[in-house]
C-alpha cells in the first residue's frame, strides 16, 4: 500500500520520475504537495505565483487545487 493519501496520478509518475534524479533531494515531498493543496482548497485561492521550479511537483500541486478560472 502507498503512504501518499489520495496522491493524484499525474503528481505520483512526476515523483518517481523526479526521485530518479541525481537532485532529486531538492524537490517537493508528497505529503509537502498534499498540505499546500489542501492549505490552496481551505483560503479559495484563485491567484497564485511560483517563483522557482524544480521539476514542477509543488506546481502541479497548485494547478490541481485551483478552481476552473484560476491562474
């Protein structure tokens, strides 16, 4: 069984691509993505800016939390 609670498919195949990175120690952790989606869904954001991306995991995180007409 997986530790990563609801963990969308598209952000669990970037976090086993992203682990077979030589960096791989500088990207976001599921249970991170998890939290900031939920912290996103709880405040309705609907704006959001990411200064500096890896290899987009906490991205796609936020992607994932905004409604339709997010940015």
């Amino acid at each position: 069984t997986s530790v990563y609670p609801r963990e969308p498919e598209p952000m669990k195949e970037l976090r086993e691509i992203t682990a077979k990175h030589p960096w791989n120690i500088m990207t976001t952790s599921a249970d991170e993505g998890q939290f900031l989606n939920m912290l996103l869904k709880l405040i309705n954001a609907k704006n959001t800016m990411e200064i500096g991306v890896y290899t987009g995991y906490s991205l796609l995180a936020t992607a994932l939390a905004l409604p339709e007409d997010g940015k």
